[in-house]
C-alpha cells in the first residue's frame, strides 16, 4: 500500500513537470510513424467498386508498410489484383478481374521506420448485401370491420439492414396515423380496420443504402367487410338466416401486439440509439404513452416517434438504465408492459487516448492510457507492435496497469507503445510514440504576423513553439524593457499571451523568446487594436402611403482602417430583387411602396472583425384619396453657390425648384471647363434628391463652372444658371499615360506608343512625355527622350527581336508625374533563319500520318514564334507509277509544337512534305523534303455491273475494276438471292472471283426470278463497298400458256361471278337479322327453363334477375354450352384471386416491379365466360359473394 500510495506521488510529479505530450514534433525531425488515416473498424464495401482500405502514416524517414489478413502476413505482390499506392499503405483491389466477396477479411496494417512501428486497428472488410425476396404467392386477406390486422413484410437480411417502407401502385407512401403505423422490423399494424383500408396494394419496400438499389414485395390485397354486406348475401343461400350477428365488432379495451407479455428486457450500448415501441389493438383505436418507473425521461435526447408508438433515447448513458412503462389507452380501458433496460458499454476514454511524449536525454515521462466500460475492460501494452513481456528489456521503463512510467530515457530509446483495451463490447487501440530527441528551440508561428482585434476585446497573440528540453517562453513588447507576466496579461502555457481586454496603448510590436538548454530563437509579431463598429443614427419606424417612398438612414462609424461593408436585410431575408429598392452609402429607399414591401428592415454593418445592426419597421396604408393632380417636371435648381473652396475640391449647394406634384429623385450636378473645352458640359456627378449639396472633386489647372439639374418621374428639368467660375490652380500631373506597348515595324527599330493624357489630366501647361527605353536582358542604362504633342516615338538602330523595358513618364511646367511603371516590349522581328530538323513521319494508318520535328532554337525564330507549317502532297498512287499533280496542302499548327497530324490521305500513295517555322513577320526556310507511304486500304466499289445473255436458268455478269485501287486488287466476292413480288429475300449464294476476271456465267437459276447481285472488291485489307444490280431470269413458255389459258375459260369466269353472288346474299341477311333484335336461340332456351331457386344475379344493385340484352356478354350462336346454359371454369372455384381487384401483377424473379397490377384480363373473361348458375353451394356462394363485394 504504501509503494501504491509513493508511485501515486511519481506520476503526479512527472504530471505537473512535463507537458510534452502536446507538442507536433515537425516532420524535418526523426520522429516514430503517426497513423494519420486508417478506414474503420466495421468496413463495410460496395461490391461494383473497387476496394481501398485506407492506412497513412507519417514519420520521419518515411515509414514502410505492411499488411496481415486474417493475422498472417498479406504478401501484396503475390496477388495480381491488389496494388500498395506509392508513399502510402492504403491498399486497393482492382475487383474487375475479382470477386469482392473473396476479400472479405480482417486486416491490420503496419507503419515501420528505424525509430518504431504503429499499427492499426483490426479492418474488418464485409462486402455490402442486397439479396432478393423470396419468392412466395400471397393469398389476398378477407376481414371484418373492426378487428386488428398486421401486413407482414419480412425483408431480406441484407448489410446494412434495409430500410423498410410501405408504398402504393403508384409509388405513393400509404398514410399512416395512430391506428394505422410502421413497426421497427416493418411490419405494418393496424389497430383496428376500416372498410377504407380495403386496397390491393399495400406493397412493402426495402432500399438497400451501399448499392442504393430498391426491391419490393408482392403486393397484399386486403378485404375489409362490414357484417350487413355479408348477412345480405348470405340471406340467399340460407333462407334469411345471417351467419353474422346484426352488432359490429364488439367495442374492447386495448390489447398489445408487440411486444408481447408484461415484460420484456433489452440491453443497449453506451452512446448508441435506444428504441423502444409498443403497438397495440383496440376499439375505439388506444393512445400509447410512456414513462420511466424509475426516474424522469431526459427531456433533450427524447423523441417520440411512429404517432408515440417508438420511444427513441439518443446518446445513451448508464443514467438511462432502469424500467420503462408503456400504455395503451382507450375508453374501454388500458394495458401496460414494462420494459427493463440495461446499459452496457464498450471501452470509451476517460481522459483521452495516450498522446506522444517528446523527451530530451535524461528527462522523465508518463504514458497513460486511461478508459472504462461495462463490463470493466481489460488493458494490454505492446511496443513496436510486440506484446510488452515479449520485448527487449528497458530500465528506464516501467508498465503499472494503465500507466508506463519512463525515467532517465536515453538516445536510442525512441519507440511506439500500443494500448489495447477491450471487453465483451469492442475494443480501443491507440499508438502513442516515444521520441527521444535533443534539439534548440524554434518559433513555429510565422514571423512578423499582424494580429487585428477589436477594442474592449480579447486579444490572443501566439507564439507555437518545439524544442526539446520544452523551451521557456517569454514575451516583451516594443523597447523590451519587462517582460510581460503580470496583469493585464496572460501566459498560457502552449505559449500563447492573452490581453483579456484589449486597449488601443496595447497596439505595438511584441517578441516572444523561446529558451532551452541548448538556445534560444525570437519572433516578432504585431498587434493592432481597432475601433468598434457602432451604428450612431439607427433606422426608424415608418408609416408610408402605398405608391409613395420610403427612406431608412442607417449612419454608420467604424475604424477607418477596416473596410466596411453595408448589408440590408427584410425580414432577416435578402432584399427583393427589385429596382425599386436603392442601396446608398447610408440609406435604403423603396420607391413606389407596395403592400408586400411591408415589414421589418435591418441594416447590417460589417468589417473583417466586427459587426453592427439596427431595424425598424415599415407599415404601408392606403392613399388618401385626392383630387386629380397634374404632374410635370421640376423647375431649374436656384441658388447655387460655392463653398469650402481647397485646392482640388469645393462645396456645391443649390435651392431646389418647385416638384409640380412629383418628388425630385436626384440631381444630376455638370460642369464646364472653359480652360480645355469651353462650351461642352460634362456630367460630373449626381447625388439623391433629398439632398441640396454636393462636395465635388477637381482637377487642377482647369476653370469650372457649374450647374444643376432635377429629375422626377417626368423627366429632367432645365439646367440651372451657371456658378461663377472656380479655377484650380496648376501641378504636377497625377498619372501617367496608360497603354503603353513596344513593337517593331522593321526588323531593326522599336515604336513605343501610349494613350495621351487628356487636357484635364494634364494639371498644368506645357505637358510633354519623358520616353525610357533599355533592353532587358541587359544590364544597361535607361535611353531617354523628351517628346510633346504625340502619342509614339521609334528608336532605330535596334537589334532584331530583342526585349525591352520601356517607362512613360508625363512632366508638365510643375512637375513630372509619379515613377511610371514598366512595360515590356519587343525591338522588330525578321523571318526566321533556319528549318526544323530531323523532320520524321509515321504512318498511323492508310489514311493518317503523324509528322515530327525538332524544334528551331528560340535564338533563330527571330520573332514571336506563331507556328509550324507543313507542306505536302501525294506524288503518285503505288498502284500507278505514273505521277498524280496535286496542288500542295498546307496544316498549320499554331504555337510552340513538335508534332501534327496529316488526315484525310490516300491509301497506297507515296507522299512527300516538309516543315516549315513562322513568326509574325512571315515563313522560314523549309526543311529537307521527306517522302512516306501510305498502306492499302480497301478498295473502291466497282465501276460498272452490267446483266447479259439473261436465259432460263443462266445470265452472265459483266464488270469493270473499281477506279480507286488503294491497293493491289487480290479477287472479287459476288454475292446473290432471289426476291420475291413481296420484297421478300431468299437463301444468299456466294462466289469468290479472281482479280484477273471481268465476267461469270451464273447457271442453274430459276426461270422467271428476280435475282439480286451484290459485287465488290478486295485487297489485304478487306472489301470494299458493293455495287448492287437487279435482273429476272426469261419466263418458261409453257407455263405462261397455262396461266393464259386458265385465266381465259368461261368456266372459269363463271365460277367467280357464282361466288361473288353468293356472298353478297349472305351479308344482306345478316344485316336483316341483326336489325330485328330477336333472341337467340340460347336466349330463348334459357327463358323456357328457368330455374325458380336461382336466377342469375345483376351487376348493379346485387339482386336477380334476367340477362341483360347486352349484346357484348351474349353466346355466339351455335356454341356449344351446357343445358343450364353456362360456361364451366376451368381453374378451382375457391381461388380469391379472380375475385380480387389484383392478383395479376407481374414481377421480375428479384421482386422489382415490371408492369401495373389489374384485374382478370378481358381475353380470361371471353374464354371463362360468366359465372356457372349451377345449384348453389357454400363455395360456390362464397365464389359470388366475393366477385362483387
């Protein structure tokens, strides 16, 4: 006990004493491997995409990796299908040529360096599944108002589960309420039925999340019958006696469905999702409600789910464990069940997981490694991944429980400690490095970083530091005279020195100081302490007439330093995107208010540090009504006047002229400068028309006069009387010309051009240009010229296509402008001086060829490169040796390239070409001609196919060779059928032909045939296109005398009057009778037997009596039925399904929709017939009963 009680003492000391553990050591130093990245411990797979199972690790050198599967070691190499990604452990299997299922496994990765190895955790990789519903035939279900019913679902155990969900036919989620709900295993239960719950489609759904693929159930038709439908058709059969009583279902006191007993138990893990439900029947339909016998329901993690069927506790803790009660409630009375919960728990960290320790020679540490759980776990060390009792012995080590304790540590002592903590419900694996260094220290947070805050607020300036001892930080600011530890500063101890409330003497330069026993290192950074954002006049109430304006102020002061920008907002949404709504420096005006512009306004200020608000309220009434005005525009400002007059400003006010019924919008201020353009108005500025004064910048050296114009919603008004005249006095000019470019116009000078100043840009006479040239590459002094009343200047005498820096700078009698900036230019270019070399071609195919070439040195382009050109043509075709005379095409290829494509070519063709470089001033010389060959290609269709010496059963076929080769023809393929007179082809005969013949006889044909021949050509690449011609073979002699003859005889022609006649006597009586509308013969049959015990029934009100004459559902007459004169079924007679609404609904085998559901189709309805009216029975009354309820 009292060794417990003095290592207790240690680990408090080594505690207080170092704080390394927070330190990043930077990756320039040695360090053991980090795991940065590893997937998660359950990892679940899509199986259509490739596998990566993610392992990254950093250290310093750079660590190796490893792999164990199924704890043995994964030689990755050995396996095709599985790569190693390059600097990282993550692995990635290529399942194109694999089956995922084949890697479902637990993995462990390994990130070794000389300094120590981590693991990761255990992967287990499951493949995702979706698999298909069973197969299976549901009966429709047949029930009685009033009783509880439950719709199975029972979706396929997939991974994850599937997520259930119950639709109709057209994809439409079925309602659910307090009597009709989704149980959590999808089950769908229903209190008590309605006869509006009768459909026959209740189908349930499973989406499978990984593959997002959805399957459904064979859809469940679902009967509700009220006892009057039944006791009214049952009365038939059964002489008036109802097999139901006349009550409805009996009303009744709850009952639960699920779960069942008075009890049940359920444990749930720590920090996961608890999810209790109680689903009951009853009539009238119950109330579920929930308490906790023993405690209160957390008010926070408590959701209520499923109309309060589902109890759902999120974030559960060991506070949650206890009994739970549920009860269902209605008017007849109630029923509990209670259900008692145990809360478990995997391990989870106390005080978080071991972190690294960076310890210098002959310094001390901890590594603890500090969880809990339900049921306690268990706690094991490795090192280097190696169980700790299994590794190499170390005095300065010493393992206590959950704690190792590291005195003394030395060089060389650098390792990965790995704490594994487990029970029944998981485990934590965390690696925690040792690192033994001994380096100075170094500021990490950047130099001379500028820190902004604003007044009254906290100020934090960092100063991250590494060092190993830790270094010592101290601060001082500006002279250094003290340094910065007492009030009202803050030192923490990661080094950073907090100002809890900043003031503007606080602004200033401040250095922090970091110290070890093996140096010191200093930054420097700033702090600017800046004034808050205050809204100073606030927007106001406002109660405005529809049509007129409305105008919020909203001034605003802020630290000039921070740029501010303004933000209105309505209703804290976005404005309307209206151009009624005008956004001004400080005000917001809404023209032509409507009713919808009524609301709440609220101007926003923001700067990169702070923020300021203030609303109000705008309310829109109607107008009061007025009498009819005319409205025109504005009368001319009066009045105007200036003031506040300064160098290069002054003060412009005016008196505004009458509104004639029509508010001013703005004024639009002008000016003239008799100095530079007298007579000439210009539009200066223009400022709202609330406002009557202006503050108007100048430039110097001009002479102003100024005047005013309103403008309301008519138009503008006349100007005002000119001011008096205001001049400036002249200075410097304030810029220089702009556009300023270097290019030549011959191969040996340089044009400087620029955009001159205007006359009122140039402040001041005698404006004139300061011209500065020097090439670039060149260490030389600036040439200058002075020019005036021009905008270029050309230097001769220039190298060819040489870069310069070029400055135009204007100087009037005051001054010369500010130092120009530079501009870059090029002296005139020449064409170039050499050829590419080493000009190749590849053939690519019959007809494309790829060029190459080196290209020319930048020093012989002479110019701004544009491009490559290439120059060919095709000398001859390698079928002729005679010469083809070609024009010669030209491809440009624009830009700095070495390589283009020459399409469109003929195949067997020689052709040559060569390369040529261009710049802006023109083409370079060509270089050596080069000739290649383009391959065979197929050939062309032939020239001719002509039929002669067309005979019986013989024709001849006469051709000529195509007039394009593309190479050396190697024979000819005839293909030819016979065509019918419907168009219709017969067998295809095929002959090959040698190229050296022109003609084939064709025997053995049939007389009187169109045939159809196809005829193409061949080389070593293939066949060409066919040439197609059509002929008929000569008719036999003999047998068009027969057709004649036959054709010809009078008895013949007689025969087909006779049936003509025949026929049209037949359609007469048919039309005759069927006008009559008499019975048929079934019909009358059936009148005179007559069944008194049973007749058949009416479709509409479900009572007997007579057919109906209803053509449609009337024997054919002369068909064969039985004496009752009804059609037999074929199928049993107790089958539900052709009674139902559905049934007939077609599936794939995997469950996925392929087609609506509908009833019998008409075609089984002609076949069946109607229902047999034989005597009646229990089935067969049942049968009836169900075809129309």
């Amino acid at each position: 006990m009292m060794e417990r009680r003095r290592m207790d003492a240690a680990l408090m000391v080594l505690l207080l004493g170092h704080l390394a553990a927070a330190l990043e050591v930077p990756l320039d130093l040695p360090q053991p491997p980090t795991i940065t990245h590893q997937s998660p411990k359950d990892y679940i797979i899509d199986p259509r995409e490739n596998i990566i199972i993610h392992c990254e690790a950093k250290g310093k050198p750079h660590p190796s990796f490893s792999w164990t599967r199924n704890g043995t070691h994964f030689d990755v190499d050995e396996d095709p299908h599985v790569t190693l990604r390059p600097h990282s452990g993550t692995l990635v299997v290529d399942i194109s040529r694999a089956k995922a299922d084949q890697y479902e496994s637990v993995y462990q990765c390994t990130a070794r360096n000389k300094h120590g190895t981590a693991v990761s955790n255990n992967i287990v990789v499951r493949q995702s599944r979706s698999p298909l519903w069973s197969k299976e035939k549901i009966k429709p279900i047949v029930v009685q108002e009033g009783v509880s019913l439950v719709l199975p679902c029972q979706p396929p155990a997939g991974l994850p589960p599937p997520i259930i969900f119950w639709m109709d036919n057209y994809f439409q989620r079925l309602p659910q309420s307090n009597r009709v709900s989704q149980s959590l295993n999808g089950d769908l239960y229903f209190s008590n039925v309605l006869q509006e719950d009768s459909r026959n489609d209740y189908i349930c759904y499973a989406r499978f999340p990984y593959t997002q693929t959805i399957q459904q159930k064979q859809p469940i038709s679902v009967k509700v019958l009220s006892l009057d439908a039944i006791n009214d058709t049952m009365a038939a059969f059964y002489n008036d006696t109802d097999l139901f009583s006349d009550d409805p279902a009996d009303e009744r006191k709850p009952t639960l469905l699920v779960p069942s007993g008075p009890s049940s138990s359920k444990i749930v893990l720590r920090g996961q999702v608890l999810e209790m439900e109680c689903i009951a029947e009853g009539l009238p339909t119950p109330d579920i409600s929930w308490t906790k016998v023993s405690g209160e329901l957390p008010a926070k993690r408590t959701h209520f789910l499923h109309y309060q069927r589902t109890l759902r506790i999120v974030n559960v803790s060991e506070s949650d464990a206890g009994d739970y009660r549920c009860t269902a409630k209605n008017k007849m009375g109630s029923v509990h069940h209670n259900i008692h919960i145990m809360v478990k728990a995997a391990p989870y960290w106390i005080s978080g997981a071991p972190r690294n320790l960076v310890l210098a020679p002959g310094e001390n540490g901890v590594l603890t490694c500090r969880a809990s759980g339900t049921p306690k776990p268990s706690i094991s060390w490795a090192m280097n991944g190696i169980p700790i009792e299994n590794s190499p012995k170390d005095p300065s080590r010493k393992v206590e429980d959950d704690t190792i304790i590291f005195t003394d540590v030395q060089i060389g002592s650098s390792a990965v400690y790995q704490c594994n903590i487990s029970n029944t419900y998981g485990y934590l694996l965390s690696n925690a490095f040792v690192n033994v260094l001994s380096e100075p220290p170094r500021v990490l947070t950047p130099a001379n970083k500028v820190y902004q805050v604003i007044k009254n607020h906290r100020a934090l300036i960092d100063c991250a530091s590494f060092g190993s001892p830790i270094p010592k930080i101290t601060w001082f600011k500006d002279s250094r005279s003290s340094t910065l530890d007492g009030d009202p500063y803050i030192l923490h101890d990661n080094g950073t020195l907090e100002i809890p409330v900043a003031q503007s003497h606080n602004s200033g330069k401040f250095t922090c100081v970091a110290r070890n026993l093996l140096g010191k290192e200093e930054n420097h950074v700033f702090l600017e302490v800046k004034e808050p954002t205050r809204i100073l006049k606030q927007p106001e109430y406002k109660v405005v007439q529809r049509g007129r304006s409305a105008v919020f102020q909203c001034k605003v002061k802020h630290d000039p330093t921070l740029p501010p920008v303004m933000t209105w907002l309505k209703d804290d949404g976005e404005l309307p995107d209206d151009e009624r709504f005008e956004v001004g420096a400080d005000s917001l005006t809404i023209t032509d208010v409507t009713e919808m512009d009524a609301g709440v306004y609220t101007c926003i200020m923001n700067t990169t540090l702070d923020h300021d608000s203030a609303s109000a309220e705008l309310t829109v009434v109607e107008a009061t009504p007025t009498p009819a005005v005319v409205i025109e525009r504005p009368d001319s400002p009066t009045d105007l006047e200036l003031t506040d007059q300064k160098k290069r400003s002054v003060q412009l006010t005016w008196t505004p002229g009458d509104e004639h019924n029509s508010p001013i919008q703005k004024f639009l201020i002008q000016y003239e400068d008799s100095l530079h353009h007298r007579g000439h108005w210009h539009n200066l500025t223009e400022v709202p028309g609330t406002r009557t004064t202006a503050h108007l910048k100048l430039s110097p050296y001009a002479h102003y006069t100024f005047r005013v114009l309103a403008l309301n919603a008519v138009g503008l008004s006349h100007p005002s009387f000119p001011s008096r005249m205001f001049k400036t006095e002249p200075a410097a000019p304030d810029e220089n010309p702009t556009g300023v470019e270097g290019f030549g116009t011959e191969h040996n000078n340089l044009v400087i051009s620029w955009k001159p100043l205007t006359g009122l840009q140039s402040n001041g006479p005698g404006l004139h240009y300061r011209v500065m040239w020097r090439q670039k590459t060149v260490s030389s002094d600036w040439n200058m010229a002075t020019v005036a009343n021009t905008s270029k200047f050309v230097v001769t005498g220039t190298p060819t296509f040489v870069p310069y820096e070029l400055k135009v700078q204007a100087v009037n009698d005051h001054g010369a402008a500010p130092e120009p900036a530079i501009a870059h230019g090029y002296s005139g270019e020449d064409l170039p001086v050499a050829a590419p070399e080493n000009v190749q071609a590849m053939v690519v195919n019959s007809s494309l060829a790829e060029v190459y070439w080196d290209p020319v040195p930048s020093k012989l382009i002479r110019g701004h490169l544009k491009g490559y050109k290439v120059y060919y043509w095709r000398e001859r075709s390698l079928h002729k040796h005679n010469p083809h005379h070609v024009e010669k095409q030209i491809l440009t290829f624009s830009g700095n390239h070495s390589r283009g494509k020459l399409p469109g070519l003929h195949p067997y063709s020689l052709y040559s070409f060569y390369v040529k470089i261009y710049n802006g001033k023109g083409e370079g010389p060509a270089s050596h001609t080069q000739q290649f060959e383009t391959p065979e290609g197929v050939p062309g269709a032939p020239t001719s196919l002509l039929v002669t010496n067309t005979d019986l059963d013989s024709l001849t076929l006469e051709w000529s060779p195509p007039h394009v080769h593309n190479g050396r023809i190697t024979g000819y393929t005839l293909t030819y059928q016979p065509v019918n007179n419907s168009n219709e082809l017969g067998p295809v005969e095929e002959l090959a032909l040698p190229a050296n013949e022109t003609s084939v006889i064709l025997s053995n044909l049939r007389h009187s045939t169109r045939y159809k021949f196809y005829l193409n050509a061949k080389t070593v690449r293939g066949a060409g296109p066919a040439i197609s011609q059509e002929t008929v073979t000569i008719m036999d002699e003999a047998v068009a005398s027969r057709q004649v003859d036959i054709a010809t005889q009078g008895w013949f022609i007689g025969l087909m009057c006779a049936i003509a006649l025949l026929i049209l006597i037949l359609l007469i009586i048919c039309f005759i009778q069927r006008n009559k509308g008499g019975k048929y013969p079934v019909k009358e049959k059936e009148d005179a037997h007559t069944d008194p015990e049973f007749q058949p029934m009416k479709d509409d009100d479900c009572t007997f009596g007579e057919y109906s004459d209803n053509e449609d559902h009337k024997p054919l007459k002369g068909s064969r039925t039985p004496s009752n004169g009804t059609v037999k079924r074929e199928d049993s007679d107790d089958s539900l399904v052709d009674y139902g609404d559905g049934g007939d609904g077609q599936f794939n085998e995997d469950g996925s929709f392929i087609g609506q559901y509908s009833g019998k189709s008409v075609s089984r309805e002609t076949a069946e017939g109607h229902e047999s009216s034989e005597a009646p029975s229990p089935i067969n009354a049942m049968n009836s009963l169900n075809s129309f309820v």
